[in-house]
C-alpha cells in the first residue's frame, strides 16, 4: 500500500487535536454509530483537563487507497524532547496556524526543527471562522518566520489551506466549498512524498525507536519507523545504543501498526511504515533495533539540555501519610526513574543524603504534570524552589535566556515593560501593535526573572494579558535577580485554624487557608503585607465572658482564601520554603519547621 507519514505542529490551543478528530471521521475510521470522545487523542486525564498534548500520538487514516499515517506532536516547549524525535519517523509536516493569532513561539519552536531536517511543510490557516481572523496577515507571518529560520527556497514555495477544524472543512481558497477535509487530504497525498525507505525493503532490518510504552498484556513496546527491512512476529533482533554498543538480543513477540485509533497485529513491519514492536526488556528511545548482522546504529537526534532542576523529597510534615499511600523515598525514587526512562527530556539524580531527588527538565509545566500525575497516583512529596541550570562556556558563567512573546492590552504596556526590563533584567527585542487595542511585546529574559512571573503578570494585566515563553540561548550570567518581595505568614501552633483568629490576622495580608483547617508549626498560613516574615496564631479563640454588651459580638466575615494551583504554588515559594504535595492538599511549608532551626540557618547563610 502507498504510504505517507505526516506530523501535525501547533502552538498550544490552536486546534491541532480537534483537527485529528475531523481527519479521522472523514475517513471512515470511525464506525457510523461509534461513541467517540471529543479531542479523541488526548488520552490523558490532564491533557483533558488543561486542553494540551503532552505525549506525542500516532494513527493512522486511509484515503482513496493510500494510508496516511499521522502523528500529533505536543504544542508545548517544555514537551520538545517528545517532538524532537517524532520529526524524524515522518517525511512531511503540517503547520497549522490560527488566522486570527498568526505563528506563536511553540510553533517557531517546533518548525524549526522541522525545517532543519529538510522537511516540507504545508501550512493550514485555521479558525479562519472567527470574527477577528486575518489569514493573509497570518501567511504573510509564517513565510517570514519560514524566512528567519532559514527554509529553503523549496521550503518557502510551500502550498496552503484555510481551515475550520471545529466546523470539519478545509479548502485551497477562502471562498471554497467548506463542505469537508477531502482538499487537506489530497494536498497531503500530493506534496508529501513517499518513504524513501520503501526501497529499501530488501536489506536487513533496521529501525529507530522513538516513542517508549507500555502495554499491560504485552510489556515493554517501542514505536518508530521501519529505516530498512522487514520484521515479523518470532524474529530474533538486537537493540544498539546511539554509539553502536550491543544492548541486548530478543525475540519479537508482537509487531503493531496503527490502524485509525487501536492498534492492530500486523504479519510483516515494512521499510517505510511507522510500527510498534514488543518483546525487548531494556531497549529505550533513540536506540536502534536491527537485525544480527548489523553494526551500524541510525543517527538520532539529540536532546535539547535541560534548563531547570527541581528537587523531589519525602513529606516530612507532621500531617504525611494521611491522604497519600506512597510516602517512602524508595518508592518515589522507583516512579521517577521510571519516569526518565520514557522522557528522555528529564534527568534524575540522586542527592548524598538518599531521601531526596534533584530532577532536571525543561520547564515549570513538565515539572508541574509529573508532580500532578504522581499525586494522582497516591504519593505525598515535597517539592524545592526551581533552580536553573547554569553552564560554564569557556571559562564564564551562562545562564538560559527566554524568549517571551506577551500579548497585552495597550494600558498594561507599561507595567509589564517595566517589570521584565528592571528587576528581571531582560532586554525589551520588538514592540508593535497587534490589533484591536493589543501590542504584541517581544523580549529576552533570563529564566531565573520568568519563574514566579506569571502570577504577577496576570495581577498586571487584569487577567488580559498572554504570556508565551521558549528557550532562546545562553548567555553569560546577569547577576542576581530579586525574588518575591513580599514575606510570609508562619502558623506557630499545631491545630486546627479558627476563624476569629483569622479575621484579626486579615490586616496583616492575604489569607492561604480558610478556617477549620488543620495547620502545623512552621507552615505557611498567609502573605504579609510587609517584606519580613511574622509568626502568628491561627489558633486563638474568642475570650468568652458572661457579661453582654454592644460592639463585643460583631460579626465575623472572612475574606475567601487564596488558593494555589500547583504550579502558583511551586513558583511563589522561596528557596527557604517547600511545597508540601498530598493527593488532597496543597500546602506551603518552610524548609525548617522549628522557629530556633529556622534562626539559626538564616545566621549560617549570613
């Protein structure tokens, strides 16, 4: 059968998935009563929830005879270690753009590494449906990112469509027909090209993994392209590292390949077409499987470093192990390196004390989903401040630089300029208008100014404003950065908090806590209104006497609580605090819980 392998990039909510589902239907892999999920490949529970690819998806569709296999890849940058290998299982890419925002940073970020590879893109403008879409502004933008990232002149002479994936239709001119996906199928079948690999079906066989799984029937399972070759279920392979070294020697005991959205056992992998082999027990991502007689590993891609460090410890609280099962530090130790075993873009090191883990990646939302998902799977930890990673070039210090892309209402420009040029030491790069009374603010910041921002930012800009980051480069380091400026409420009593004693501390700041929650010394209960910290009280009652009188029984009214998300929490803290992480609760602690400990380390840190 004619094959084409295709890759689908977007910035994050620009309808990447909703789009997968449209192809999907239209091309009868769907049964005609069949129940199906909307945003089908986002299989996940918090991809669902937060409406963002975290793992790259493969499926597969057939059109008028030929099949086409498709690969959905995450919009987000901190998730780049999954699409740097996805580019290279396929021979054409997708870029869909929306009409009305034009090409955001993820998407810069993905095409680069697209155009790089030397593969063509087809560009779909979509949501051109909207009220506020301009798609000739938003083609005219992605031939000069193409430009900017240096495409070639065959790259740049892409073809393009307009699009509406939530209305199921894509069409060569914006008054077309708008009565389904056939036009997007046929360019694809057009302009991609067939796998080279197909001819060379007849070698032995080789193939480079790329995505690592897992099956609860089957085990351990690998997906990639076959680069060579033909394999079928009882053939006896090898795995090679990316240097060439023998891994291990198995038996194939199943071979997979994507038919719509399950995946079918097929008799025979083929040169050219996207599989998914099980039967090994160590191979990973970027090692190549191949037959006997082949020495040569397949050239993978390597992975982009990581640029901050988070460290994972168990919760020493004097509430742990009430809400979470999995509280000992062998056991979080067992998840995270099993963890870094399927993502290739973290690191997990362990700490000379043993009962906690400095775990390195790409960004406070990667760090963010693999916290969420370990509290949903019952284990209570402690989580640091993020640090950034620092190298040294050359002798000098460098630190990452990101680049933040923020669109605001023009009356905030100001506040959010000053903020990220001043104490955050990043240099303003471009600043023009973006339409409808928004300027689009363009800057290099250091990593070490943006952790913690976005909190701020959203208080800046009324909740308007949008804030996009990605990893720029490194640059020698800028000196030290002031963190948060305002101090912290600290709980000195165990027990459970009271709402008079509440209500008289709600002068001295915003409230964490509401009443009726238990509490412990040492824990942070609320944000002073001055930049020291202050222990106070939450447990004091009202003196009750037996005499009445006017004005003594007034009414207590408290303030709703601020209540942080995980990742508001993580960023707000300071390097002598934690977040404390139970499947129930979020709580903020300081590192020392004892006031004298706490005393006597601020004297040792001078």
């Amino acid at each position: 059968m004619d094959i084409r392998n295709i890759a689908i990039i977007a910035h994050v909510d620009h309808g990447k998935t909703t789009l997968v589902d449209q192809l999907l239907k239209q091309s009868g892999s769907f049964r005609e009563n069949q129940a199906v999920a909307e945003r089908v490949m986002d299989s996940n529970d918090i991809e669902r929830e937060r409406g963002i690819t975290i793992l790259a998806k493969a499926t597969s569709v057939e059109w008028k005879g030929s099949r086409i296999n498709i690969v959905d890849t995450p919009g987000h940058a901190d998730f780049g270690g999954e699409v740097e290998r996805i580019l290279s299982m396929v021979d054409g890419v997708c870029l869909l753009v929306d009409a009305a925002e034009g090409p955001m940073p993820q998407t810069k970020f993905v095409t680069s590494k697209a155009l790089a590879l030397g593969l063509k893109p087809i560009v779909v403008l979509n949501k051109v449906d909207k009220p506020a879409a301009d798609p000739d502004n938003a083609l005219n933008e992605v031939f000069d990112l193409f430009a900017n990232l240096g495409a070639s002149d065959e790259q740049l002479d892409f073809p393009h469509l307009y699009a509406s994936g939530i209305g199921g239709w894509a069409d060569e001119t914006l008054d077309g027909p708008r009565q389904d996906m056939s036009a997007l199928f046929d360019m694809v079948l057009r302009h991609v090209e067939p796998p080279k690999q197909v001819a060379r079906q007849d070698e032995p066989f080789q193939m480079l993994a790329t995505t690592l799984g897992a099956d609860p029937f089957i085990g351990r399972i690998l997906t990639g392209r076959v680069e060579a070759g033909r394999a079928k279920a009882g053939d006896t392979i090898k795995a090679l590292s990316r240097d060439g070294e023998r891994i291990e020697q198995f038996r194939i005991s199943k071979v997979l390949a994507f038919r719509g959205l399950t995946q079918a056992p097929i008799d025979e992998a083929v040169a050219g077409d996207i599989v998914t082999i099980a039967g090994m027990s160590k191979a990973t991502v970027a090692d190549t499987l191949c037959a006997l007689d082949v020495e040569t590993a397949l050239p993978a891609q390597p992975i982009d470093p990581p640029t901050i460090s988070v460290t994972f410890g168990i919760n020493d609280s004097p509430l742990a192990g009430r809400d979470g099962n999995k509280v000992q530090s062998r056991v979080i130790r067992e998840r995270l390196m099993k963890e870094a075993e399927t993502n290739v873009a973290i690191k997990v090191e362990d700490t000379p004390g043993g009962d906690a883990f400095v775990v390195s990646g790409r960004g406070e939302l990667q760090m963010g989903v693999l916290i969420e998902n370990m509290r949903r799977e019952g284990f209570e930890l402690s989580i640091s401040r993020p640090r950034v990673i620092f190298q040294d070039i050359d002798g000098v210090r460098h630190e990452p630089i990101e680049e933040a892309i923020i669109d605001v209402d023009d009356e905030y420009t100001g506040a959010v300029i000053d903020k990220l040029t001043g104490a955050r030491k990043g240099d303003l790069v471009e600043m023009k208008p973006a339409g409808h009374g928004k300027t689009r603010i363009v800057a290099h910041v250091p990593s070490r100014g943006l952790i913690g921002y976005q909190g701020e930012f959203m208080t800046d800009t009324r909740g308007n404003g949008v804030l996009n980051r990605i990893f720029h480069s490194w640059a020698p380091y800028k000196g030290p950065i002031q963190g948060r400026r305002q101090g912290v409420l600290i709980s000195m009593e165990d027990g459970v908090s009271v709402a008079y004693a509440l209500w008289n501390l709600e002068e001295r700041g915003k409230m964490f806590i509401g009443a009726q929650e238990q509490v412990y010394q040492g824990m942070i209960i609320g944000e002073h209104s001055r930049d020291n910290d202050l222990e106070v009280n939450p447990l004091k009652g009202k003196k009750l006497t037996n005499v009445r009188a006017s004005g003594t029984d007034e009414a207590v009214r408290l303030t709703p609580p601020v209540r942080m998300s995980l990742e508001e929490a993580i960023a707000y803290i300071d390097d002598d605090e934690l977040v404390e992480v139970t499947p129930k609760s979020i709580r903020l602690r300081k590192r020392h819980l004892d006031p004298h400990e706490r005393k006597r380390q601020s004297r040792a840190d001078g």
